[in-house]
C-alpha cells in the first residue's frame, strides 16, 4: 500500500479526549488535516466550541461534545451521541487531565483523591467503554498521552528562581501509570486488533520565564523545548494504518531528555 494511503485517516471517526487544550488541540487537529471526522471531547462546553469553531474555520471536520470522565454515565453517554451522529469511534486519544493538586507535597488527600477520581478512574472508565465498542467493530486504536514524568522523576532545579511552580506529586503517579495500563489493555485488547500505545511529551514550549527555559533546554539533546507541530506526526502515525503493527509502545517526544 502507498504510504499516503497508510497515513491517510479518511472516513476515521477520532475522538480527542481533552483536544481543547495546549496538547490536545494540535493532535485534533493534526487527526483532522489526515481526513479524520473529530470530536473533541471536555467537561467545559465554552472550551470545546472555541476549538471545533478553530478547525471548522480551516475547513476540517470538527464536532464538539461535552464528557466528564470521571462519571461512567458521563462516559457512555457520550460514545452514545458520537457513535449515533457519527459511527463507532476508530481512534481514541486520552489527553485530558485535572490537575488539583495546587498546594503540590503540602496538599491534602482530598486533592489527591480528586486527581485520582478524574485521572486515573477516568482513563479507565473512557479506554474501558471505548475499547469495548472497537471490540465488536474487530479494530481500533487507543492513544494515551502521558508524559516524560511517567519515565523520569522531575528536577527541582529547573523550577529555582521563576514563580513557576514545581511538579506535582500526583502528575507521575497517574502518568507513569497510565503507561502501563496502555501496555496492559493492548495485550488484553490485541486479539480483536485494538491496538493502545502511549505518547510521553516534553515540556512544550509556552513562554516559560528564565532560568526555567535556558535550564530545560540545556537538559535536551535536539536543544530546544517542543512545539505544537511536534505532536502531530506521531499521533497521526499511531492513528493510522502505518502503525498497524505497533501496540504497547511508549514513545518520548522530548527531544532526547528522557535518554540522559
């Protein structure tokens, strides 16, 4: 097969958990210029109609519904509508995240539990009800994106003199596992060829004060912080038919950090 065919996501329904946001919106859009029908999917109205009117204006196929993923009844509610006004959904990108954990080592455990209810109860609950329709449809493919702080502990030192504030604990605790749960669910999925792979992002440049960013950058061998066009090619690559022999991968878009 051509390898523009491969790549090719005509006539794919993707749906973009959290695609209304700083990661998630390139991948949306990225899904969408591949010929992808997409759904970006959050909690809060007013975000997703501002990111489907942003692909709807360049002429892409954008649809927006609202999903708290923390709810099940949430969860099925909305494969429900996108399957009834779509069809059963090919691609699943899991990028939403809350993070309530402000107070970071000092907060209580009620800002934990809050992160786990959404975090880690809610990519079980969306991988579990999606991964269960792409069974009956004998195909699919479930991208988690996680983050380099699934696979290596954050440095404090970056953080020394900036008001920014240091990672929280939570944040490693839900990414690192989501990166095995994704390598769980495609060895339980794998015999109906739903395929689940995970994406570990670096830090993504976003006006970030100095030192913080001469630090960072010093910390990467390809000697820069990530752009948002350095998240399309991969998901675009694990949506695709060009990865149809991929599953259980977690792959580092960092430039390089994470091998040092």
């Amino acid at each position: 097969m051509n390898v523009n065919e491969l790549l090719s996501l005509k006539n794919k329904c993707a749906v973009v958990v959290g695609g209304a946001g700083k990661i998630g919106f390139p991948m949306a859009e990225a899904l969408a210029e591949a010929g992808a029908q997409v759904c970006i999917v959050s909690t809060n109205e007013e975000h997703y109609s501002k990111a489907v009117a942003k692909l709807q204006a360049q002429g892409l196929n954008a649809a927006g519904f609202q999903m708290d993923q923390s709810a099940e009844e949430s969860v099925k509610s909305c494969l429900r509508q996108i399957t009834e006004k779509f069809k059963t959904p090919d691609i699943l990108i899991n990028c939403g995240v809350e993070r309530p954990m402000t107070k970071y080592f000092e907060d209580t455990p009620e800002a934990w539990d809050r992160s786990m209810a959404v975090n880690a109860r809610g990519l079980f609950l969306v991988c579990r009800a999606f991964g269960k329709a792409m069974q009956k449809q004998k195909s699919g493919s479930i991208i988690n994106v996680s983050s380099i702080y699934g696979l290596v502990a954050a440095d404090p030192n970056l953080y020394e003199g900036t008001d920014m504030h240091q990672t929280e604990p939570d944040y490693p605790y839900t990414k690192g596992g989501m990166q095995m749960f994704s390598k769980y669910l495609a060895s339980y999925l794998g015999k109906d060829n739903v395929r689940v792979n995970c994406i570990a992002p670096g830090g993504l440049f976003n006006n970030q004060p100095e030192p913080f960013l001469s630090r960072y950058v010093k910390k990467v061998p390809l000697g820069r912080m990530a752009e948002a066009d350095d998240l399309k090619g991969i998901v675009v690559f694990l949506a695709s038919d060009a990865s149809s022999y991929v599953t259980g991968a977690v792959i580092p878009v960092d430039g390089g950090l994470t091998i040092r």
